[in-house]
C-alpha cells in the first residue's frame, strides 16, 4: 500500500487558504477519472454526486457521506480525462483535480490536487487532515477496496489532524 504524501499549504489575505497534494497512483488515468469525475466513482472515496453535469458550467451537488455536509455549485473546469474542478460553497470551495500520465508512460497516474477556500486556521486543520483521509480512501478504492460509509469513524482523520496541527504550529519567539 502506497503512502500518501503530506499536502501542503499556503495562506492569503488573513483567510484564503489553498491546499496541494500531489500524489502518484497505480493505476491507469481512465481508472483514477472514473473514480473523481463520476457520480459512480466518488461514493466509493469522497462523496455522492448528484447531480453532477460533466461538462463547463455544469451544475453539481456534493453530499459527503460521512457528515451532513451537502454543498452545490458549477463545474468550473472540465478538460475530459485531465481536469475536474468543482466550485461549491462553504465549507468546501475549490475542489480540483488534475490528471497527467505517471512517469512509467501510462499504467500509473499523477494526481495533483488542489483545493481553495476561506476559513480559520482550524477549518484549514480540517481540510487538510479531511483531505489526506480522503485521498487514502481514494487509493483504497482504486485497489479495490471502497469505503463502506456506514462503518466509517473519526480515528483516522483525528490522527491526520494532530499531526498537521504539529506541524502548524507557530514557531516560538526566539528571544536574545
């Protein structure tokens, strides 16, 4: 089982953050655009979409199925097969995803990720502890193995969520 590497962060104006991770999947393209860019792929790993019109300036409803967060919104990029990206309102905003063949010329997939929104340094926290989670499940499904939403738990994000709040965490004022 692959590690999913640690997203990376940056804030603006007080309270814009914008979210990265990169990460190099297994699988052919057209398996992980399945899994991000249908209403069929992405209960197995994020959440239910419905609806979700393929196409620029399509309407899309995302219902997160381990909360009671559901937020609409457009289709903001659509590049068949590439790029994905999903507009929608808060908590959520910006949600994009970008496809490019992995660097053994086609049987594995780079996935760069990338998500904006305005919130707290808290609701940062959640995003990216969220988000990780959410990307291993994605791994785990295009292994085969989908998440069964009725017996999620917290634990994991939890944990994710200490460990970026750690990292975080301001640096102590270095006094002479």
């Amino acid at each position: 089982m692959s590690e999913i590497p640690r997203g990376r962060s940056e804030t603006h104006d007080g309270d814009t953050h914008l979210l990265r991770f990169t990460v190099e999947l297994p699988h052919p393209m057209i398996a992980v655009w399945a899994a991000v860019a249908t209403p069929e792929g992405l209960p197995q790993w994020l959440c239910a979409a419905d609806p979700l019109e393929p196409r620029l300036d399509g309407h899309v409803t995302l219902r997160w199925l381990n909360s009671d967060t559901v937020v609409s919104g457009q289709v903001t990029a659509w590049d068949r097969d590439y790029v994905a990206e999903y507009t929608v309102g808060p908590p959520h905003g910006r949600i994009r995803f970008h496809l490019e063949p992995g660097p053994d010329g086609g049987g594995s997939t780079v996935l760069r990720f990338t998500t904006e929104f305005r919130g707290t340094r808290g609701a940062k926290l959640d995003m990216l502890a969220g988000w990780h989670d959410h990307l291993e499940r994605l791994r785990d499904a295009l292994d085969g193995r989908p998440t069964h939403w009725e017996s999620w738990s917290p634990e994991r994000w939890q944990e994710l969520r200490a460990l970026y709040a750690r990292d975080d965490a301001p640096w102590p004022k270095w006094e002479p």
